[in-house]
C-alpha cells in the first residue's frame, strides 16, 4: 500500500491514536504523523510499539450505534482493541478478516449513513459475520459480490447521504439508490494498483463523540 492519508492513524472526538505498521518500510512515517497529531492538538495515546495497528484502515465509526468496528487478523493486531476501547470509551466490535486480498477492514466493509453497511461478507469468519449481522438488521445490510468488492467498491466515502467510490456495478448502484444514496464514480484504477481507493485516501478529523 503507499503512502494512504487513512493509514495515519484514527480520530475520536480530541483523541487520536497514530499507527504502528506491521511492514516496516512504513514504520518511518509513523514518526510524521504522530508530530501532526501533537501540533493539532490531538490527545495521543502512547500505544505500545510491540502492537501492530493500522489506522482508520482498521477502525471505523458506526453511523448510528455507539461502537467502533475494529479489524484485525493481517495489519492490525487484536491486542490493540482493548487499548483503543480505553482510551476512547467506546465499545469496540472486533472483526477478523480472513482474506489477504482484504488487509484492512476499510477494503471490505463500510458503515453508511443512518447505520446501513456495504460489506462483503467472505472477507470475514463466522463469528465476525455473527457480530456484524446481530447488530445491523437485514434491510440496512448492503452486501457486496465479489466483482464490486474487487474494484474496491467497499473503500468508500460516504457524506450524508453521498457515496463516493471508484467504481460500482448497476446492481449495486440501485441497491444503494434504493437505500437513499447518491453514487459518484470517480476514476481511482491508479491507487488501486496500490491497493488502495477513496477511502484509503482520506482521514475524518472530526468524528464526534457519541
């Protein structure tokens, strides 16, 4: 993955925890991201270096219930969840992903507007798909096939009720229409080749706390 604004680290409310990356060509950049944390204000948390953890890539808000969804399972490690649940006082929903196409939860899996979800359920084991179906009814769950999910469709930024991705088929734009979204396509194939796309590319600063 290159250089994603998303990797840098996550934001809740005035708190923010800088990543630690697991391949450590990127380990120089953390260094750069936890200065601007600082300069802006941000309370940081000193998360122990021994634990790899990767960012908004593996954390991302619900839109309507009160948890973070976290990842773990390639990038992130799950002895950080206990340590972001602290310091953020947040309930943390632990997801595992299965698939190595699928390194960071933000590649398969994205909270919408009014608590709707576009994921692609092979990404995930059982139980993570258990948790993710007990809290998000049926008629709000958007599932993502295996072509759509391939183009990254699930890396996408969503503001109010805006979709913004690379790329998505017919179907998948009606399903979204049918929920009440409007789909912008914007021509991301250079960052895919990275493997990375919309959301890879942002980093939400103000998140507030529920």
């Amino acid at each position: 993955m290159g250089n994603a604004t998303a990797n840098a680290g996550v934001v809740y409310g005035d708190k923010a925890i800088a990543s630690h990356f697991m391949p450590h060509e990127r380990r120089p950049e953390e260094h750069f991201f936890k200065k601007w944390f600082g300069e802006n204000g941000y309370d940081l948390l000193d998360l122990d270096d021994k634990i790899g953890f990767e960012g908004a890539g593996d954390c991302l808000l619900d839109r309507r219930g009160p948890w973070l969804w976290t990842g773990y399972g390639f990038r992130t490690e799950i002895e950080a969840h206990a340590e972001i649940r602290d310091f953020f006082d947040i309930e943390v929903v632990s997801i595992r992903l299965t698939d190595a196409r699928f390194y960071h939860i933000d590649t398969c899996f994205c909270p919408l507007t009014d608590g709707f979800l576009m994921y692609h359920p092979p990404a995930f084991d059982y139980e993570s798909r258990t948790a993710i179906e007990s809290r998000i009814p049926s008629h709000k769950r958007i599932v993502v096939d295996t072509m759509d999910a391939g183009n990254f469709a699930c890396n996408a930024v969503n503001i109010g009720d805006r979709v913004i991705l690379n790329k998505a088929s017919d179907p998948l734009k009606a399903r979204l229409m049918l929920a009440g979204f409007k789909v912008h396509e914007v021509e991301l194939s250079e960052f895919l080749k990275a493997g990375g796309s919309a959301k890879c590319l942002t980093l939400k600063l103000n998140e507030p706390r529920r």
